[in-house]
C-alpha cells in the first residue's frame, strides 16, 4: 500500500490519507472513503490523462482510500495525489502532501478552494512539505509554516518524484511582513506600524481615547454614547491600528476566514475591522445560507474589531444573538449538511445616540424627544447585553476649543508596553478573554481593591459577570501601569467605565 497526504475542508481542515492496493481481479479503478461526486468524476479524468501521456494503464484492480473514510471529502485537488500514487505502484514516496486537478492534457490545474486549504493547514501542522500547481505557487509561498513545491505538468511530477530532485522545484518567497517578527514566549508576532486612521484627527475626547487604549489592550467590550458627531465612529475605526501585535497564528487563522468568504489574503500587520450595516440580515452577520453553513460577519471579526454603528438600530433578534458569541467566544452555525464552530474573539464596539434625535447630552441644542420616546429608544438594547459592555464611554460635547493630543502612534506605543507586561507573565489570553482559572492566576487584588469591589456590588448592584468585567478591566488598566496587582485606583477607574442603569 502506498500512501500520500491531502486535505479537505467540510466542517473544518481534515488531513486526509490518499491510500492505494492494487490487486488481483478484473481490471477496475474505484474510489472510496465518502467522496463526494466530484471526486469520483476524477476515476475517468486521471484514466484519461494518464494514457495521453502514453501510460500503459495497470491491468489490475485499483482501490483509492481517502481516509478516515468517515468524514465527508469533496473538492477536485485531490486528482495529483491519486494520479502519483497509480504512477508510482512500486516507488517509495516521501512524506508530501500533494493538491491538484488534472487536465487533460497533464497540465496541474489550481480550484478555487486550494489556498483557503493551504492558510488552514499553515495553522495546524508546523513546516509541512506541499506540492502545489505553478499557478498558485508564488502566491501559496508567502504563507509561512510551508515548504511549497510547485509543478506546472504531469511530466515535471513524474520528473519530481522519481529523480526526487527537489529543490529544483521549490519555491522560496516568504512575505516581507514576516522577516521583522517579535519573538515572545516562542511565538512570533507581527507588530503594525502603518496609521491610516490616526487619533490625532479625534480632537479632545481625553476620557474616550484612554478607554479605547485599555479596550485595545485588553480586547474588552466597548459602547461609545453622544451626540452626532462627537466622534464615536471615528474613535472605533481607530481601535483596529493602536491593537496589540498579532501572532502568526492570529494573521494566518484570520487571512484563512477571509478565504472562506471569497476576499483577498493581504497578510496585513493590522486587525480586521467589520463593520455591517444596520440593515445586515441574521444571516449575513453570524453565517449559514440554505444548504451550507457559510461564514458570517462576527466571525470574519475574530481577532479584530466588530463595530455596530447605530447599535439599537439593528433588529432586536440580531442584538440578542450577540449574547453567546460575547460570552463563550465561539459560534455554532448548524445546518442539514454542516456543522460548523467559528472562533469569535473579537472587541465588541457599539455606537449609539443617546435619545432617538441625539440631542439629549447637548448643552447647545434642544432634545426634542418625549421621555417615553427615549424609554423606547434605551429599550432595544436589553440589559443582559449591556451586562456583557466592559467599558461605556459618555462621549464630551464638541468644542472649538478642543485641540489634537494623543496620536495613534503613541497609543499603539502604550498599548505594546501594556501587552508585553502580559507576557512577562506568561499570559497568552487577553484579559477580557481569561477563564475562571486564568482569572485566579493573573487578576490578583489587594486588600484595598478587594474591599472597593465589594462595596461597588452592593451599591451598584453588579451581577457576577459585571464583577468579572470590572476586575479584568481593572487588570489591564494595572498593565498600563506596569502594575502586578491590581490596586484600588485601578478597581475606582474600571467601576467609573461600567454602566450603570442596567
């Protein structure tokens, strides 16, 4: 039996065994192991390619394996494993995975799936060997974890795994971006540096930046309340650039669900930012479709920013399935053919006015809303996700006095500082994304903070989960300051970000 590797994505990345036997019997050529009909449309496209290249067809009975046979396969680039393993009955093969579709005239043709396939499998076998197409081959070069290999034809494969000369077909150009990681804790990480989006546009709203730098550091959740205008969509496109750097891992897993929604890989330093319109569906925002179960906008965030402009805007069944997404950090999209779980770690940044005209905190304007208009209004948005909001900002009022402060650059710069701190102690969540357990591990409390705290559930009335948003915001305001505890100024500031009137 001779053995090759491949992939296949269904509910998420199989590694597959393309398995061959040829036996004694009537010549035949089957396929098994749930593949799915296009694979098997590839029995006469391989018969037919192999004897155009002047193949002499074995006149046995050959059995192709895609295991573990119990999980479902599709996709033509499995077409060069098993083409490979029927030339090569009796070679010895190395240990490839090997992607193609076969022409008819032996050209090694990519699918449009093959470099999702490809980002998938850099995050989860470390330095894989992989042939690919030549058509794909530059492109697939730049993901890091793997040592592409390209072929142009049937005859240069024939050529590749016989002579095994392979460094003559190996393509070696690794992305930029990657040649100026950090190395933290055994990881790499890719640091931005470009501010397309700068703070320093965002005139006054001293209390709003440093509560988007702690949202930044921690990843926490964050409402931006005020007036049109004041600043609230600006200070939330600014989030993604001052974030800390990401890992590898964190570019590649991200640049692997943007291939799943058909959108360019760039491999950017920077965070995603999503930002779905009001009148998004359900769909469009948490996945699913008709038949299978695609990727949707809180997913596509994982790792960046999700920002809900209008927050009490969006329909009122959208706003409520915010709750576990924001809670277990994760997404089950359930269909009749898939199922599929999505990461979902992702900051949370809503904006909202905060009356249906959005004069209410206006000293200059009249509000012209009836209370029972700004009850409704407040209304949409229930308490329960509200509780689930680490930080909520009351953005100041415009004024021409307000002058520029801090830019991007110098946030990012503090946010870094905070970040590297976490790492010093071997932290590898974000302090709004800790456990439990985690939570005992790293949110240590003084005397003083701890006696704050209890006094803050009693008059504020805080839920379990508002006392673990405020210790973990508490946390991050601590890394700031460079600080192993969390002390009582950090557990004062933390409760003067926390929404009251939930």
């Amino acid at each position: 039996m001779k053995k090759l590797k491949c992939a296949s994505f269904s509910t998420e990345l199989d590694i597959i065994d393309v398995e061959s036997t040829f036996t004694r019997g009537l010549p035949g050529f089957s396929i098994v192991g749930l593949a799915n009909s296009t694979i098997k449309e590839s029995t006469e496209r391989i018969k037919a390619t192999l004897l155009s290249q002047n193949f002499s067809f074995p006149a046995q009975k050959i059995t192709i394996n895609l295991s573990p046979s119990d999980i479902p396969k599709n996709g033509s680039h499995f077409d060069l494993a098993i083409a490979i393993l029927i030339l090569f009955q009796k070679e010895i093969l190395d240990d490839f995975f090997v992607f193609g579709e076969l022409g008819l005239d032996g050209s090694i043709k990519s699918t449009a799936s093959l470099f999702s396939i490809l980002l998938f499998l850099s995050t989860k076998i470390q330095n894989a060997k992989v042939v690919v197409p030549k058509a794909i081959a530059q492109k697939a070069s730049m993901i890091p974890n793997l040592t592409i290999y390209a072929l142009e034809n049937l005859a240069q494969a024939v050529d590749f795994f016989k002579e095994k000369k392979y460094e003559n077909y190996h393509i070696c150009n690794a992305h930029p971006l990657f040649e100026n990681a950090i190395k933290l804790n055994g990881e790499k990480y890719i640091k931005n540096t470009s501010f397309p989006y700068d703070f320093k546009e965002v005139k006054g709203q001293e209390n709003a930046k440093f509560a988007c730098i702690i949202a930044a550091l921690g990843m926490h959740n964050i409402l931006f309340e005020g007036s049109p205008g004041s600043g609230k969509s600006m200070c939330a496109k600014r989030l993604p650039f001052i974030m800390p750097p990401q890992s590898l891992k964190e570019i590649l897993a991200q640049n692997a669900y943007k291939s799943l929604n058909s959108l360019d890989d760039d491999f950017s330093a920077s965070r995603v930012f999503r930002s779905p319109h009001h009148t998004s569906t359900r769909a469009s925002i948490f996945g699913g479709g008709t038949k299978n179960a695609k990727i949707g906008e809180i997913a596509l965030a994982n790792g960046g920013v999700l920002f809900f402009d209008e927050f009490p805007h969006f329909s009122k069944q959208i706003i409520e399935s915010l709750r576990e997404p924001l809670e277990d950090f994760k997404i089950l999209i359930s269909r009749v053919n898939t199922k599929v779980i999505y990461e979902t770690k992702f900051l949370f940044a809503c904006a909202q006015n905060p009356c249906p005209c959005g004069n209410l905190f206006s000293k200059n304007q009249n509000c012209r809303c009836q209370e029972i208009e700004i009850k409704k209004y407040k209304n949409k948005i229930s308490s329960p996700i509200l509780d689930r909001i680490d930080l909520y900002v009351a953005m100041d009022e415009i004024s021409h006095k307000d002058k520029m402060s801090l830019t991007s650059e110098q946030m990012s710069e503090m946010v870094f500082k905070g970040f590297l701190f976490q790492k010093q102690r071997q932290q590898e969540e974000f302090n709004a994304k800790l456990n439990d357990e985690q939570m005992k591990q790293f949110c240590i409390l003084e005397s003083s903070a701890n006696e704050i705290l209890q006094k803050a559930i009693n008059s504020y009335n805080l839920s379990q989960r508002g006392v673990n948003k405020t210790i973990k915001v508490a946390r991050t305001i601590a890394d700031l300051e460079q600080s192993e505890l969390i002390l009582k100024t950090h557990i004062l500031k933390a409760l003067s970000f926390r929404m009251r009137n939930i």
